[in-house]
C-alpha cells in the first residue's frame, strides 16, 4: 500500500471540478512513487529508489509538463492515487 506523502497542482480549469495537472509524491514499502496526472487523468507513474531521485523528477515535471505554469503545494489527501 501505498502512503500518500505530497501532491502539487497547477491551472483550473472552467468546465471542470479537478485541477488541469496534478502531481503526487508516495512511499511505498520499495519504493518512491510519482503520479502526474491531467484533469483527473494518470498520465504517467514511476517509481525511484530514493527520495532525492523522486523530488528531482517533480522538479523536472514542474518546468516541463506543462511548461509557465505556477505549481501550488497542497496537503496529502488520506488516500492518494494508489488506486487509481
């Protein structure tokens, strides 16, 4: 299982209740895991070895999907997108 640990958003959208990109950083029991997502959508997953390697994949995502957009830090939900 998979804990929930941060997740960024970034844009709105006018027609939709979810953020247009969201990223979530997870620990499982192996691994840390990122998920970006657009409007509500996985997109891409990867899991890393360290948590250094992970935040530096969300740096990279940040400036590069999509690039200009202003990225807000939100709480863990309790339950992230390990199910999804």
């Amino acid at each position: 299982m998979a804990r929930p640990l941060a997740r960024w958003r970034a844009g709105f959208s006018d027609w939709h209740p979810l953020p247009q990109y969201e990223i979530f950083l997870e620990r499982t029991a192996v691994a840390w895991r990122v998920s970006y997502f657009v409007h509500g959508e996985l997109h891409a997953r990867i899991g890393f070895d360290t948590e250094d390697e992970a935040h530096h994949n969300i740096e990279w995502l940040k400036t590069e999907c999509p690039p200009h957009q202003s990225w807000h830090q939100f709480d863990p939900p309790h339950d992230g997108p390990a199910d999804l």
